[in-house]
C-alpha cells in the first residue's frame, strides 16, 4: 500500500485478518469495544446502516489511538457485514437456537449480503464509507446437515450464521453472484482501489 504509516484493523475477525493477508496487507489488528447488538437500525437502508456500524467501529479505535499515540499516523480500517433476506436484516447470531432460525431462512431461496467499510486518517480524522453486496442463493438444504452446523458451533461470529467458503468446501449447494469476499468480510474486488485513493488524500 502506498501512503502514510500503519493500517489497523478494528475488528476482531479473523477472517478479515486473514483476508487481508493474503492480499498482502500487513495489518495491526485493534478490535474495536462497539456493542452494535444494542444499537437499533431504524428506517435506514440496510446500506447506510452497515457503513455508519462500520464508521462508529473505526471511530472509536482512532480516538483511542489518538490519545494514546498523539503522532500517530496510518489508516483505520473499519468493517461490518449483514445479511439481507425478506425485508429481514441478519447480523451475528445470539445463539444457536438463532443460528439454526437464520439458516433455515435462507435456504431455497436468494439474499443479499452487504459489507460496509470506513477508512479513518488517524491523523487528522479525514474519513471515506463505501459498501459492496453480493448475492448469494443457497439450494435444497435438509434439516440434519443445518443442525449437525450448528451442533459444531462454526456459526459463532458470521454474519447469517454462515461462511461462504466452509459451506462451499462442505458442499452445501451455495452460489454467490458478486465477491465471494465480501460476503467472508471484506470487499478485496474495490477495498485496494479505496485504500490506494484515500491514502493519497482523494
């Protein structure tokens, strides 16, 4: 990446970590403390609401790198990723009993899942949204390989319940039309383009 100091990433997932790895993007990894389960999304399109969980997640850890780091200088990488299904908006799952609710919506049937980003210059508090969606269809799934999923507890921390590329190695009957890493976490298809442009001040 060209431009100023670090990027940190303000999300605990490993995924995006590990996506951005393998993009080649050397990140430090500050989890923000944003408890977005208890905040209310409103009458905001699901695409503004996962850019401001985005934005609120990559504020809070630039604040906190600002106080504790004055000279400071780099990107916060913020991310939040929902799934969209029947007017339905799908965060993480509470519980399995949640996951397993989730799961059963989706299948035989097509929905949207939507990855908002911010980038915030630590430095001066300049600051981009973006989002991207992809759509994914899930095919003919019985009840026995949703509830031995859900049994394994891998739902825990994904959006919908479910991760794009485990399901597929799995072989449940899953096809996404769009970046298959944005529905994992981050939108790796434009999220290079959108650091290089904000890290040279656009």
């Amino acid at each position: 990446m060209t431009g100023p100091g670090a990027i940190w990433l303000a999300s605990a997932s490993p995924r995006r970590r590990q996506i951005l790895a393998e993009a080649g993007y050397d990140v430090l990894v500050r989890p923000s403390d944003l408890d977005d389960a208890t905040m209310k999304r409103g009458g905001v399109p699901v695409e503004a609401w996962v850019m401001a969980l985005a934005f609120f997640k990559a504020r809070r850890v630039a604040d906190a790198i600002r106080r504790q780091q004055p000279n400071a200088a780099g990107i916060v990488l913020g991310a939040d990723t929902l799934c969209a299904c029947d007017g339905r908006i799908l965060g993480q799952p509470r519980d399995a009993a949640d996951a397993q609710r989730m799961l059963r919506l989706l299948r035989e049937r097509a929905h949207r899942t939507i990855t908002g980003v911010a980038l915030i210059d630590v430095r001066c508090g300049r600051r981009m949204l973006a989002a991207d969606s992809a759509t994914v269809r899930v095919g003919r799934l019985g009840d026995e390989p949703i509830e031995a999923y859900v049994r394994s507890g891998d739902w825990r921390g994904k959006a919908g319940a479910y991760n794009l590329s485990e399901r597929i190695e799995a072989g449940w009957p899953i096809d996404c039309d769009g970046d298959p890493a944005t529905v994992m976490g981050l939108p790796m298809r434009r999220l290079p383009a959108w650091l290089d442009r904000f890290a040279q001040g656009h």
